[in-house]
C-alpha cells in the first residue's frame, strides 16, 4: 500500500472537489478508502500525531553521545560516518546504562538524526547501436500437455527500446549463447555493447568493472565483436531498461506464455508477432517516434551478426549403421542412406541434433526427446550409389499398416465393406 504524502492528499482533495468520489480517489493512489478520509478531514499542515510522542530515549542525549563519540574515536565504524550501527548503540546503551528502551527505539532515533542524503541519479541516452540490456526470468508454462519451467532470455536496445523475448527449457552456457544469437537476430545486428547481469554462465568471479567473464562466454563474445558490460554487484539500475522490461514486459507478453502450446516453436512464434505488435504501437522516448521506426534507425548502424555454426556444448565422431542410424547420448537418428559405414559429425545444440558429413548438414533431428529411436523416412528413399545400394522399397503390406507414418502418402480412403477390406490386406500379404 503506498504512504500518503503532503502532494497525494493535495491531489486527493482537488479531485474529491471535482466531485470524483474518494473510493475512486483511494484506488487510483493505492491507499485504503477510510486512510484517505481520515487525511482529508484533518488541516493539510497539521502534525502527525505520532511525532508530538515522547520517544524511549528523550533524555537520554548526553549519553548516547558519549557511547557515539567513543565509537567514532575507536574507528569502529566506516570513517566518515560519525555513528555506529543501531546494533551497536543498542547494545552499548543496554550494558552500560540498563537501557530500559527497545531496538527500535534507538533506530527511529538515529535515522531521525542522521539524515542520509539523498543520491541523485544521472540520466544517460544511449546512442543507437551502443548498448543491449540482457536477463533472464523464469515461467511456468504448458508445452504439448506437460507442465515445465521455461526460461525466458529478454534482451532490449539501449536506444530504440526495442524489445524481444527468447525462450528456453534449460538455462546453460548454451542456452546463453545460444539465446544471444537469436536476439542478435532479432534485433537485425550485433550491439557494441551488451551489459548483463552477474550469472554464472557469463562471469567466473567478480562484479561490475572487475569481472572476470567464463572463457567459453568471453571467446563467444570475441567472435560476435561485442564488448560485455556486467552490473556492479545489487545495483539493479545499472541494467533498467530491461529490468523494467522483465517487470513489465513481462506481464505484455504473460498470456502467451502462460497458455498452452504444441511445441516450443510454437510459442516463440508467437512471441515474436507480439513484440512487432508492440513495437509498432508504443513509442520511442528517445526519438519520439514508434519503436519499429527507431528500430529500423537503429539497425543502420549495428554490426551485422556474424556467420557462425549455431553453439553446441557436444561433438563425437560416429560411424553409420547398415540401418542408417548413428548413436548419440542415448539415442538413434537416423541419416540419409547413402552415408551408411562413413563417419559423421554429431553435434549437440540447444535444440537440435545436427549431424554433419565433410562439413555438409546431412540430418537435423529434435533434441532431448522421449523417443528413443528418431527416424526420418525420407531418409531411406532415392536411388542407390556406387557404393550403398538403397534399401529395399515397401510393400504392400507395410504401406498400408505403415501409411500414418509422416512422411509416407496416406492411402485413400476405400468406401468398400470391411469384409472387403480384410480381403484386400489378405492379398496384399501373397
């Protein structure tokens, strides 16, 4: 619930004198109804009740000095603060005076006399191109009727604002990196900065300036061409533009990902035609024009991305069975037949299998499956080679029984008895 200063219930009482009711008043300034007519009924300038109150340690001034001028000489505390801890006052008042007051007693006391000033935070505009704000948030959402944690990597242009959503089932160095390209992607180039937060995946030790990136995150940005910009270490506005898109944002884009979907794809889709939407209705306050617009300024003068293999945190040599498959974290994929008995390329990305021949993709396959046997029929069609004969073609029998398979040309539909389609199956199998 907010507090209610002298310039709210100002407000307050000019729109009560509009003849605008005092619940509508109380909603839009987020206080209870019966504390704004309290406050409206008592003189705007009158004191707090609660301020006119004798406080547990009126009195007490000489020897709360001593025990502060004594800390100070010590050294005890930070040098230039001139006072210890409330901790520390407490305890010293309760052993050597039998202070008969509480703990926080002694820290209304010392924050009504030792005023923290206020620091006043400098306002920076960030030229196009110059930076990207990285985070990650996490949803729980629905992806082909299981309930999983996914994790969103959001990433907003300094400049334009411009701002899109990632997603993710695993938040590793490959998810990371991976995530990267896909903004940069998205974004339309690469930034010369991207300012992060302190994760493991991007920093080893450190914070802020000092910050020691990973190796495999450091070599990732050396080859993209982007400086990384990590946070000081609990100080959240060094990164606002996208902390305030992960509070806000996050709730623009919250019915996509709460709702259910049928793939990942799916919903990354969809994501992405919601932040085109966005961009094209909200407005820059930078340039004072739409997002997109800004956007497409911005993209003028980013680097491009560069053309590199999609990250992989997995490569093994496999040989090509007879069947077509190769071995690969527990499971079979299969590959164009022709590559029976050569040895391929197996890589692991974030959600691919990608096997490769001579550096040529030969297969792509879904990563992480329940399926412990990936087949691509395709893959065992075509015309034989010098040295691989293709595979036996089907028959009759395995088209039909066979005939849902993807991949496969589905059968017409006979309108016939099904003492006639038995018959049918039966002459299929001579």
């Amino acid at each position: 619930m907010a507090k209610l200063g002298r310039v709210h219930v100002m407000f307050a009482q000019e729109m009560v004198d509009r003849s605008v009711s005092v619940r509508q008043v109380a909603t839009q300034l987020g206080v209870d109804e019966s504390t704004l007519r309290y406050r409206l009924r008592r003189p705007l300038d009158a004191p707090d009740g609660r301020s006119e109150r004798t406080t547990a340690l009126a009195g007490w001034e000489a020897r709360v000095d001593a025990v502060l001028t004594r800390f100070a000489d010590a050294r005890v505390v930070p040098e230039g603060t001139g006072q210890c801890t409330a901790q520390q006052l407490y305890a010293a008042l309760v052993r050597e005076h039998d202070f008969p007051g509480s703990y926080q007693a002694v820290r209304r006391y010392l924050k009504r006399r030792f005023v923290t000033p206020v620091q006043a935070v400098r306002r920076i505009e960030t030229p196009p191109g110059v930076q990207a704000q990285h985070d990650w948030f996490d949803v729980a959402s629905r992806i082909a009727g299981v309930r999983c944690m996914l994790h969103g990597l959001i990433g907003t242009l300094s400049h334009s604002r411009a701002t899109f959503v990632w997603v993710s089932r695993t938040q590793t160095q490959l998810a990371w990196q991976t995530g990267h390209l896909a903004l940069f992607a998205r974004y339309g180039g690469v930034p010369l900065w991207v300012r992060i937060d302190n994760l493991k995946t991007a920093v080893a030790r450190g914070a802020g300036p000092s910050a020691v990136l990973t190796p495999a995150f450091a070599t990732f940005a050396e080859q993209c061409g982007f400086a990384v910009d990590p946070c000081r270490a609990r100080t959240g506005s060094d990164k606002g533009k996208v902390e305030r898109a992960v509070r806000t944002d996050r709730g623009v884009f919250a019915d996509l990902l709460l709702a259910e979907w049928p793939s990942l794809a799916a919903l990354q889709a969809a994501l992405d035609a919601r932040a085109t939407e966005l961009h094209t209705r909200r407005r820059c306050p930078a340039t004072g024009t739409t997002i997109a617009e800004a956007l497409a300024a911005e993209r003028r003068v980013l680097q491009p991305v560069p053309a590199m293999h999609e990250p992989f945190d997995c490569v093994v040599a496999r040989r090509v069975s007879r069947d077509c498959l190769v071995s690969f974290e527990g499971r079979r994929y299969s590959v164009p037949f022709a590559t029976v008995g050569r040895t391929v390329e197996v890589r692991g990305t974030a959600a691919h299998v990608v096997i490769l021949g001579e550096g040529h993709e030969l297969a792509r396959h879904p990563r992480h499956t329940a399926a412990r046997l990936v087949l691509t029929p395709a893959h065992y069609e075509g015309a034989s080679t010098p040295t691989v004969r293709a595979p036996t073609p089907l028959g009759r029998r395995a088209r039909l029984q066979l005939g849902a398979w993807p991949g496969l040309p589905t059968p017409a539909t006979v309108g016939r008895p099904l003492d006639a389609y038995v018959t049918l199956v039966e002459e299929a199998g001579r």
